[in-house]
C-alpha cells in the first residue's frame, strides 16, 4: 500500500518546535475559541506533533469532560430522585 504524499502545513512546524501551544494561547486565542473547525485541526495536529506540554489543549479536554459529567450528572439526578 502506497501511503499517500501531502504537504506540511505551518501549525505543523510550529508544533514540532513547540510554539503552536504559545501562539494559541496569545495570539490565536480568540480564533481558536470561536473557530470549532479551526479548534479541531489544530487539536489534533497538537496530540499528534507537540514536543511540550500544551495548556490549551489540556484546557480544552478538561472543558470537554466537565461538560460529560455535568450531562451524566444531571441525567442520573432525575433517576435518583424518583428512585427515591
């Protein structure tokens, strides 16, 4: 299997030299909240390519999973209570 052959893009050097994570959260910052297309291609370029430590994304994740539990605990809220 041939794999296939594509350019580099300027996210991607930035994240394999570790600056991606800075310029998202100074300069980019209000692109990248509002951008959700944006937000996603650059979140995986950042897992994938990252050689630091990456707040943004971490933030991001933890945003993620506060808005799964907030949902799971409101849902099982209402089953407890007619539970009991």
């Amino acid at each position: 299997m041939k794999k296939k052959i594509e350019p580099r893009r300027i996210f991607e050097e930035l994240a394999e030299m570790g600056v991606l994570g800075d310029l998202l959260s100074h300069q980019w910052r209000e692109f990248y909240d509002n951008n959700e297309k944006f937000r996603e291609d650059i979140n995986e370029i950042l897992l994938k390519l990252s050689t630091e430590r990456v707040t943004v994304l971490e933030k991001y994740f933890l945003d993620k999973l506060c808005e799964s539990l907030q949902f799971f605990l409101d849902y099982n809220k209402q089953w407890m209570n007619q539970k009991l």
